[in-house]
C-alpha cells in the first residue's frame, strides 16, 4: 500500500468515527498531493518520497501558522494548527535527533573535505539526500554552518 492510498484509507476510517481534525488534515493533505501531482506539463503519479516532501512541507506550514497564531494571541487557532501537525507527523519518519545530524553532518564534512564556511553549499549536497524528510533543511543547514565555523 502507497503512503497515498494509506492516507485515503484513514481519511475514509476518520469520517466514519466522526474525528473532524483528522478529517479535516487528511483531506488537506489529499488536496495537496494531488495538487502537486497535477503540478506542470503533464501530471504524473506521486512517489512516496514525494508524498513525504508533500506532507513535510504542510507540517511546517502548520507549525509556522501556529507559530504565528501564537504571537497574535489567537491560541484557538494556534492549537487547532497544532493538532493538524500532530496528525501529519504520523505519517511522516521519525525525525533525527541532535546527536545522529551532528554525526552525519561531520561525517560528510570528512567526506568532502570541506572547511570553512565556504564550503557550506558542498557539504550540503552530501547531507541532504541523507537526511532527506527527518530533518528540517533550516535545521540541517544551521549544524552544517556550526561545524564549519568551529
């Protein structure tokens, strides 16, 4: 079963138990894999790589909307985005903790060769396929940076 037909199957499983945020999350979801399926010349069929960078880049709209829900003082809101993050992070890997990215980080930097914070760009190209969806690029590229600075 794809991560597309799962999250079909628990949309379907979510109306009939009544859980209106999960319903409501997974039909974003839908809608937006689907949106980028239908995305350029020719629509195409979605990997579920793909349907991963989908579904991470919703949590992270999620997060920034609660985010800013939070400093506007609308915490109704703010929770409601939460709770919509909570559900896609199901469907989404675990994410690497400090410890695993400051070694895959320093093991492409001995892989490269790399110094300095010129060679940023470089190491990078290395870590990201390896991280690829458990970790945010924000975060990845902040210890990437760290480690070269040093």
């Amino acid at each position: 079963m794809t991560l597309k037909e799962k999250l079909e199957t628990d949309l379907s499983a979510a109306m009939k138990a009544g859980d209106k945020v999960r319903t409501r999350t997974l039909r974003m979801a839908l809608t937006a894999v689907k949106n980028e399926e239908v995305a350029g010349k020719r629509s195409r069929q979605l990997s579920d790589d793909d349907v991963v960078r989908v579904l991470t880049r919703e949590a992270k709209k999620r997060r920034e909307a609660a985010a800013a829900f939070g400093d506007a003082g609308r915490e109704a809101q703010a929770q409601a985005e939460r709770d919509e993050g909570e559900v896609l992070e199901e469907y989404l890997p675990a994410q690497l903790g400090d410890a695993e990215l400051t070694a895959l980080v320093a093991d492409a930097i001995s892989e490269t060769g790399a110094a300095g914070p010129r060679a940023m760009g470089q190491v990078m190209k290395v870590v990201n396929p390896k991280v690829a969806g458990r970790a945010e690029g924000g975060r990845v590229a902040a210890e990437v940076k760290r480690q070269l600075v040093q």
